[in-house]
C-alpha cells in the first residue's frame, strides 16, 4: 500500500429522415390514443446540456478527467490533513478536506454534472493507492466538491452500497445489485447524483451504461407524445418501498425529471409484486419498453478501471449495467452512493419530496460498511468497529 494513510448538440437539431415507431423500435408500437400534441404543459421539444447521443463521446477525453500527480499528492495532503484532526471519518467535508488546487476542477464538474451533460469519470486514483478505510475518506472528501449532501438509500440507514455479485444463495443473486446479469434502464430512487467507487472490475463484460432522458424525452416528443402523457399520469403503481401510485416522468421548476426503477413496478420472479396491489397496464407496459428501447438506441457504453471515480445525475440520464462475469482474479465491485448539493440541486417535485426528505433526514440513523460483509463498519465514532 502506497501512503495510507459544455452544452451539446440538441437532437432536435439533428437532420434525420422520418421513420416510422415500427421502424425505430423494431416491433409494432403503434400508438393507442392521439399523438398530435404533447401534454398541457410539458415543453414540446428540449434544448439543454443534458441531450447528447453516444456519438458525441466517441471520445473519451470529453468526459473522463485524469488526475495529475500534483493532483493525487493534494489529495493524499488533504487525507493527512483530516487524519490529523482525529475526526470521525463521516465529518470529512472541503473545510477539513483542503484541496486549494483540485476545487477548481472538481467546482467545473459539479456544474457540468447538474447543468451540462450530467455525468463525468476521475481516473487515475490506482486501486491499492490507500487502505479500504483512507480510500473511504479520499471518496467522501472529493465528493464534498461535487455534492455535499450524503443520502441514506434504504430504511435501515446504509450510505454505502456495494454493487457485487452475490452467488450465495440463488434469491440474492437475481437481485439487480447482486445479479450478473444485464439489467433494463432505471433511475435510482431518491437520488440527485449518484457517486461511484470502482474498486474492481470482472474478468469480461460489466459495461456501465448511460442514456440521456432528455434525449429520450425528445424523440418522444417526435414520434409518440401520447407516451409522455402515461409516463406523466399519475397512476404508476410502486410497490417499493410500500405501495404507492405516482408519475415516472416529471415537468417540474422548467426541469424535465425521469425517476423509475422496473423492479419496483413489474418486479421478478424471486421479488414478485404482491398480489393486493394492480399491476401495471399493458399501455404502460409499452411506455417501459419504449423507453428502453430509445435508451438502447443511444446508449453510452463506458468500460470502468479500477479506481475510477464516477458520477452521474440521476435525475436527467438512465443508467444500467451489462451481463458480467467474474473470475477468482477479479471480481466487478463498485461502491455506490446517493448525494445532493443543496446550491446546484434541483428542486424535487411535491410527488417525490417526501422520499428525499427521509434519505436526507439528519437525526435517522446511518450504517457505513466499507466492506460487503456486515461486519465490516466505516467508523461513525472514533474507537468504534
């Protein structure tokens, strides 16, 4: 161990021939009510820094930011600099964590991530640069930069999750965090910005995915705006965390707001839906599928590298992951978190507000494991395991 301690292209720009929904999605969509209009309301076409196609990062150097050696040595001052003060390690914030230098280019990403194209990737940080508990506190003080709120992602408090493979028992393993297999699109609930750890990847396969919401938005818009209107009703049933019906796609504070996960609303067959609450109908089946579908059409595949650190706005762009397979050598591991900043955040639809107001409700107990197993704790309380 060494010391431990830009506004894209708009898709509504691009000249493209007309084609019909049998053509773009590769199966009958044929639409089942008017498609004239978009909903009252809703804008009818999107021109902001969250709509981009995957061509427009054929080039990596337009999202990936590598760390420079003076950059890591600030880093590795700034983790010095905060184990001195003998703090817990969950107080790391940027008056604890100084990076005079580095803030300028972590203050740039923050604004690209909440009003440009929404996502970006710090590469360079090797894997074994730090211990598992220093390499925590250098996640947690670079993530200060970005968005400073942590946000707890279940009822019991956890802060951290750990998207691994869990061949333990066939239930956990056909769970999207645990599965290897490829799972469809989604958002994570209760999220602003979502903020990645890698700490390894699988021997093949494991692609993190992105798609722009926007774009999917507007290609909507051109060729069946009568899907807004059911991805904007507000009859989605939601069987997690407890049933409740609400939208899957929100016009709200001029920001256009995707937020679903499939789980939720179909579940599987080792998580099926109670049989006391509706299922979706076959109309909003479809609006899954074509959502999906459009994402796949423009998705962005991002080979990750061990130590990469990532984040994505989780409001604007739909995320998923590609089938994967281990090895005893490597094994695909990243360390997820939920995050907001309350100066660049967006404001939260009344429909959601209750959800964010839980995950970030201060006096509610958090859980910090650093490791998959549970026994393996970030320490909340000097002294403690």
């Amino acid at each position: 161990m060494a010391t431990a301690g830009c506004k894209s292209p708009s898709l509504v720009d691009r000249k493209q021939e007309s084609i019909t929904t049998a053509d773009y999605f590769g199966f009958n969509s044929a639409p089942t009510s008017d498609v004239s209009s978009t909903p009252r309301g809703i804008p009818a076409l999107l021109e902001t820094g969250q709509v981009w196609t995957s061509a427009e990062f054929a080039d990596e150097t337009r999202f990936v930011v590598n760390l420079t050696e003076e950059d890591k040595r600030e880093l590795d001052e700034a983790l010095e600099a905060f184990k001195s003060l003998c703090l817990d390690g969950n107080l790391v914030d940027r008056s604890n964590f100084p990076l005079p230098r580095l803030q300028q280019t972590l203050g740039s990403l923050a604004e690209d991530i909440h009003n440009g194209k929404g996502f970006c990737i710090l590469r360079g940080l090797e894997a074994d640069r730090y211990c598992l508990e220093d390499s925590m506190i250098v996640f947690l003080g670079i993530q200060s930069y970005v968005a400073e709120r942590w946000m707890r992602q279940d009822e019991v408090g956890n802060m951290l999750v750990h998207v691994t493979a869990d061949p333990s028992n066939e239930r956990l393993s056909k769970h999207v965090r645990h599965s290897t297999d490829t799972i469809p699109f989604h958002t994570d609930p209760d999220a602003d910005i979502l903020g990645f750890q890698t700490r390894d990847v699988a021997a093949s396969g494991g692609k993190f995915v992105l798609a722009s919401g926007h774009s999917i938005y507007n290609e909507l818009v051109r060729i069946r705006p009568d899907i807004i209107s059911t991805l904007a009703a507000p009859d989605w049933p939601f069987a997690l965390p407890y049933f409740h019906q609400r939208p899957i796609l929100y016009h709200h504070n001029g920001r256009v707001i995707f937020c679903f996960t499939r789980l939720a609303l179909v579940g599987n067959e080792f998580y099926p839906r109670p049989s006391s609450i509706p299922s979706i109908s076959p109309r909003q089946k479809e609006a899954l599928d074509i959502i999906n579908s459009i994402a796949e059409k423009n998705r962005l595949e991002i080979t990750l590298q061990p130590g990469d650190i990532h984040f994505v706005n989780n409001l604007a762009l739909l995320h998923r992951r590609d089938k994967f397979v281990d090895d005893a050598e490597h094994k695909r591991h990243l360390v997820r978190m939920h995050l907001r900043n309350e100066k660049l955040g967006w404001n939260i639809p009344d429909e959601l507000k209750q959800f964010w107001d839980v995950a970030l409700d201060e006096d509610r107990e958090e859980s910090w494991h650093i490791e998959p197993m549970p026994e393996s704790f970030f320490p909340l309380k000097l002294g403690s395991h």
